[in-house]
C-alpha cells in the first residue's frame, strides 16, 4: 500500500473540508460508540475480561516462541503448512508461489489488515491473478481502488449515494441498468456478484484474529460469511496473519472473542465465527485440500524488546479509533497508511518509519480516551508519547519548534526572570487587549487566531499580584 | 480541624499566572475557607507538561526537579488544573523510574498532590460552598482530570450547593474539547473542528455559563464560543466555588 502519512496535514485539511466524508464520519461515531457503551453496560464482568484478556496476552507474548512452534506443528498435524515471512516482500513472494504452484485464475480474499499491510492485492496482480475482495466494505473500496479507511469496517468514509454510483459504474457488465437506492438492495446486488467469484476461485486467502496454539486452529469474525465461502470453496486456503495473533487455547479465544465484538461493534459475538483447523478431511463435504499459513513478523519481534511490546497485545477491534476526536474530524485516509487512529499512530512509524509518520504520533491531544476503550489496555498516548521522545532524540523536530521549545525552557528553568518577563509581556497584551476582551488577531499566535478568539489576559500575572499583596 | 493547620502550597499553573490570576486567588480562597493555610512558592514556573509533550525528556525532569524542590515544605500541593496535577501526581514518578533515589522523591511527592477540587472534597470533606451564582451552567470533564485524577463527581457536588446554580449536562460532556497544549497550534484545524462539536453540545443546553477545571481548555472553549458570537460566559469552576465572578468572563470585555 502506498505510503502518504508525511502528507498527514494536507490531507487532515482536504478530509475537513469534504462534507461527504464529514456526512458519513459523524453517522459512523455516533453508531460504534453507543453500540459499545450498551453492549459492555450489559456485562458486569467486562472489566474483568478485560484483565484477563489483557493477561492471556502478555503470558503469551512472553512466551511467544514456544507457542508459535506449538501452533506450527499442530498445523503440520493437520495436514497443512506454516510459512514465516520476515519481511512484507517475503510474504507476498511466499503467497505468490502457492497460487502458482495451485495454477490459479481467481483468487478470493477475505477482510486482511495484514494483506494491506503487505500490500499483496498489488502484488498478486501484478503477476496476472484476479483477485476479489469479498468482504462487502473491502469490495465496495476495491472498485473505487481506494484503501480501507478504518480497520474494520473499510469503507465507513463512503456514503450510500457513493455505493451506489460505484455500483453503477462497474455492474454493468453484469447486468445492473439501474442505480439501487436502498441498503438491502445495494447488499443483494453485491452478494449476487460475488457468488459466482466464490464458486470460480481457486485460492482462497483470510487473515486471521486469532491462531490457537493448542490446536492449530485459525479463528476468523465476520458478520457477512464471506470469510466461510473464501475459506471452504477454493481447493487453496491461505491464512496471511501475523505472529502476535497466537493464544494458547481454546479457551483463551473465547475470552478474547468476548471482548472483541463488544469492543467492535457492540455485538456479544459477530455473526459468524470461524475455526479452521487443517485441510478437509477424508469424509468431509468441504474445505481446502490445501492449507498455509503464513506468518509475518514486519517489525514485530523487535517490538516484543522494547517500550512498544503492550502495542503486540492489539486485538484490532478499533475501539480506539471510533472514540478518537482526532480521527473523528479527518477520517482514516488522512493517516495516509494501512493502520490509523491512535493503535495506528503507534504502529505506523514502527512499520514505516519515525521521520515519514512523525506528523501522526504529533496529532492528538493525548486525552486518554483511546485507552480508556481499549479492551486490552494498552497505553496508547503513552506510547504516542515515546514516539515524541523518539523523534526528539533523533532530532527530527521541525527547528522552528525546537527553538521555540528552547527559549521556552530557558526561561522557565529561572522563575525570577521568567517572572519579570512575563510580567512585562503580560502587560503589553493586557495593554493591547485595551479592555477588549478578546483577540481576533495576535501576532505569531495565527495558528491560534484563525479560528478563535484569544481570550486576553486579566491584567497583571498572578505572581506579580501575589508578590505586591505579600510585600504590602 | 487540626491545631495547627497542615500547609498547602498552591502550584498556580502556567496558564493561570499569565491569563487568569483570579483562578489562583479563587483556589487561595476556598482552599482558606476549609481551614487550611495557603503559601504560594514563588520557585515556580510551569509543571513542563509543554516540554514533556513535544519528548523533550531532560528539561522536563529539571522542571521536575524545580517543582518538587519548590514544594518540599508543604504538607499538600494543590493545583487549579487536572492536567498540571495529573502531571505532578503521575507523569514525575514515570520520568524518575529509572533512578531510585529520585523515583522515592517523586513518590512522597505525588502522595501529596491534588487537583483542587477533589482536595476539597476529599481532603477537607468540604460538602458546600458558600457562593451565589444564578445560572444554567454546564461543566466540561477535562480529560487529563477525568481519565488519570478520577475527577468527576467533586466539582459537580460542589457546584451543586452554589445558590441559585443550575446545573445541565451536556452531551459528551468527556469527549476532548481539542485544546491538547501545543496540539492546537500544531493542527489547528483539526483544533477547530474538535472544539466546534463541543461548542455545538454547549449550545444544545442552553446553558448560559460554560465552566471546567482547567484553564487551558476553557480558553480554547471561550475563544471558539466568543469567534462565533455566542452570548454562553466561561468561567473557571474555581471562580464560580469561591463567588469571585465579579469579573469579567474569560475573553470577555468589561461590561460587555
């Protein structure tokens, strides 16, 4: 996927300024956030799945090698094969050669953060594969080749109007005349084309949310079913995830789902979820004769050593991202990668880079909010704010900035000074405010006065006051 | 009561020494009025929460350390912000960790720390104020305060036995107001687009008078709210608490 979060500011600007995106950002907030607060209000012991979850997470990282060998050889038990890829080129190149050695056509994919992450749509067609989204938010930004917006539900930033246009547009060759007007309808036109993709693929590509250690079981959510036709019709089922996603047990996924769907969309469970474990069985109606799973690091064994591990404990429900104001106002295209919100202006410059993705550790207030949803409890602006100390370090503060932290600090490590200055300053605006109340305009305080008055000051600092009432 | 009333010492906050001394003088107020004797160490500047934010690690601990050593004779310190607490309480442990004889300093220190209104809630078992305010007023929840200090319920029972104060909530009252420090000079416009959703909810109580407990957020409120020409007044909670709002409202003009 291409890469355009050092554009952050100029598309935060644009996606303000798109009244479509704006429409269907605030349809979408109001939606996930009430949905949650029922679903977890009806739960007592939400809190308490939240720790163990939580806790299930961090044994397993700590133990992450014994666990992902546990996994492989159940995998290998069942009949079907584990890939490591260290790298994104890897692991397209790994899913390349097992759709040619499969001498595939069509290839049908199930909803894959990871598959963005690797950019593998680009890459499989460019080695002559047709590939299908099959996950309607996913089909719906495949025909507007765009990337998905929100973790999961990819295209939340387009409207029905725009559905139904792009519909419009690329339906025609297979009959549609009519621009659909309803939801349902927009939903049975897609289902219909897609039908037949799902019974001409010959591969069948998932990600995951889970991989169970103790079985060899891969775990999908879906509330649409495409994942089951994506995983059972092809003869090729291949699961492209990352290594973070193992639990130990059974057991443990379910602790994990509970806090999922509820984090998610507010459901108690998603309407379908999937356990697959190997290739179909001797007697058995369905499934793959093939199945890989493919198992990418990109980044995350060194995240594991360092003050990112809690990020490895993401679950991607993007509750995080839906009660964000940030993303609230500009939508995910803004943060110009796979992953945005506040989990992706933690893992994005993990992935691509402090200096490229500087802007999005940078924008937010750090109002805790993100972490206060958070079913795993990871300490999001914390770590937003390791990225600042980071970008400190290594000097990539804009120099503007760092003059003005400079002198800014220079004068507070001395109060008396810092006293007497402000004091002085204080007194020139006080002077210049004139009784006025407010600013419209202030000298280098424009970023400021664009939009709002600056409220003046009251007159002399409190210090200055303090020390004459004290002396008096 | 105790014989000999324990020391406070109060940490202005950087906003309130330039902006809005009438906030300091209010928490002096109150904070005598529980019994409690106030000084104000004149070794302060500012909590480094401007530093501590942009990841500028070092000249946060030096002001720190410059808190810490300014406030080492007081019994409490109290702050008119739940942010420059939060700051004090929570953020100067997490810069000392790695240092175990500065970390147990930072320790005994924030043991001490509070926000204004839950000091006088918790550690005074204030349960009313003695202040006269007759308006519809709708309080905003600062995130810092919520979400790290737990403050939530305190300025509100105060609120609540001001004569003549109604007061209405509003929508999202604990959604951001998009102030964030230097975050609404960084991104101002998505500042504006933050704070104009909650100026809408402000609206929608038809309350006359906006307060919270951080000065910071209130004058990104105030300017959003005096741009667009709402008639809504700011106040700081500890203003309205002490009956010191015989001034003019926050960007507001003298008799306006």
């Amino acid at each position: 996927m291409q890469i355009n979060s050092p554009q952050f500011k100029q598309r935060a600007t644009v996606a303000l300024q798109d009244m479509r995106l704006q429409k269907a950002l605030s349809k979408a907030k109001g939606g996930f956030i009430d949905k949650r607060l029922a679903a977890i209000s009806a739960l007592p012991e939400f809190e308490a799945l939240r720790e163990r979850g939580k806790a299930i997470k961090q044994h397993t990282l700590e133990n992450l090698d014994f666990y992902l060998e546990r996994f492989e050889s159940k995998v290998i038990a069942q009949g079907g094969k584990v890939h490591w890829a260290s790298s994104s080129e890897e692991a397209c190149q790994l899913i390349l050669e097992i759709s040619r050695a499969a001498n595939a056509k069509v290839i049908t994919k199930g909803k894959s953060m990871v598959g963005e992450e690797i950019s593998l749509n680009e890459a499989l067609e460019a080695d002559g594969f047709k590939v299908v989204e099959t996950d309607l938010g996913e089909y719906i930004i495949q025909l507007a080749h765009e990337p998905p917006s929100h973790i999961i539900a990819p295209a939340v930033h387009k409207t029905r109007e725009q559905i139904s246009d792009l519909f419009h547009e690329h339906h025609q060759q297979y009959g549609l005349t009519q621009k659909l007007d309803t939801v349902p309808e927009l939903v049975n036109e897609a289902r219909t084309v897609l039908r037949s993709q799902f019974l001409s693929a010959d591969v069948g590509i998932t990600g995951a949310n889970f991989l169970i250690a103790e079985t060899g079981s891969t775990v999908i959510v879906t509330n649409e079913g495409n994942g089951d036709l994506t995983n059972t019709l092809p003869r090729v089922h291949i699961v492209m995830t990352s290594i973070e996603k193992v639990v130990p047990t059974l057991n443990d996924a379910t602790t994990l789902l509970r806090l999922l769907g509820r984090s998610a969309t507010g459901q108690e469970m998603t309407s379908y979820t999937t356990f697959t474990t190997g290739v179909r069985r001797e007697g058995e109606l369905d499934g793959a004769q093939e199945f890989h799973v493919v198992l990418l690091d990109n980044g995350r064994t060194t995240m594991l050593g360092d003050e990112f591990k809690d990020m490895l404990r993401c679950i991607r429900c993007g509750a995080c991202m839906n009660h964000c104001p940030v993303y609230g106002s500009v939508g995910g295209h803004a943060y110009g990668w796979v992953y945005p919100g506040p989990m992706g202006s933690v893992l994005t410059p993990l992935m691509i880079g402090l200096k490229a993705a500087q802007d999005l550790p940078n924008a937010s207030t750090l109002c805790g909010r993100c972490e206060q949803v958070c079913p795993m409890k990871i300490p999001l602006p914390t770590m937003l704010r390791q990225h600042r100390i980071n970008a400190y370090e290594q000097d990539l503060m804009p120099t503007r900035a760092r003059w003005a932290l400079k002198i800014w600090a220079y004068l507070a490590k001395r109060p008396a000074l810092y006293q007497k200055l402000a004091s002085i300053k204080i007194g020139i605006l006080g002077f210049l405010g004139g009784g006025r109340g407010s600013f419209r305009y202030l000298p280098f305080a424009g970023a400021w006065t664009k939009n709002r008055d600056f409220p003046a000051p009251q007159g002399k600092t409190f210090m200055a006051q303090w020390k004459a009432r004290k002396s008096a | 009561m105790p014989t000999s009333p324990p020391k406070v010492g109060l940490f202005v906050t950087c906003l309130v020494d330039l902006f809005r001394p009438n906030v300091g003088f209010s928490a002096i107020k109150l904070i005598e009025q529980a019994g409690y004797s106030v000084d104000v160490p004149e070794q302060q500047t500012c909590c480094g929460q401007p530093a501590y934010n942009s990841g500028d690690v070092p000249t946060t601990r030096e002001l720190a350390r410059q808190v810490m050593t300014a406030f080492e004779n007081y019994d409490y310190v109290v702050a008119p912000s739940g942010s420059c607490a939060s700051m004090l309480k929570f953020h100067y442990v997490e810069l000392f960790k790695d240092n175990p004889v500065e970390l147990e300093k930072a320790q005994h220190f924030a043991q001490r720390c509070y926000e204004l209104t839950s000091f006088l809630t918790e550690i005074c078992e204030m349960k009313q104020v003695t202040a006269n305010f007759p308006h519809r007023v709708t309080y905003h929840d600062s995130c810092s305060g919520l979400r790290e200090m737990g403050i939530k319920q305190q300025p509100r029972q105060l609120l609540n036995s001001v004569t003549g104060l109604n007061l209405v909530e509003m929508k999202e009252s604990e959604t951001c107001c998009g102030f964030g420090g230097t975050f609404c000079l960084k991104y101002p416009d998505i500042s504006t687009r933050i704070v104009s959703d909650k100026v809408a909810n402000i609206h929608h109580t038809d309350a006359e008078v906006l307060t919270a407990g951080d000065l910071g957020c209130l004058m990104n409120m105030a300017g959003r709210l005096s741009r667009t020409g709402s008639k809504v007044q700011v106040y700081h909670v500890a203003e309205i608490l002490a009956d010191m709002t015989n001034i003019p409202a926050i960007g507001e003009a003298e008799g306006e």
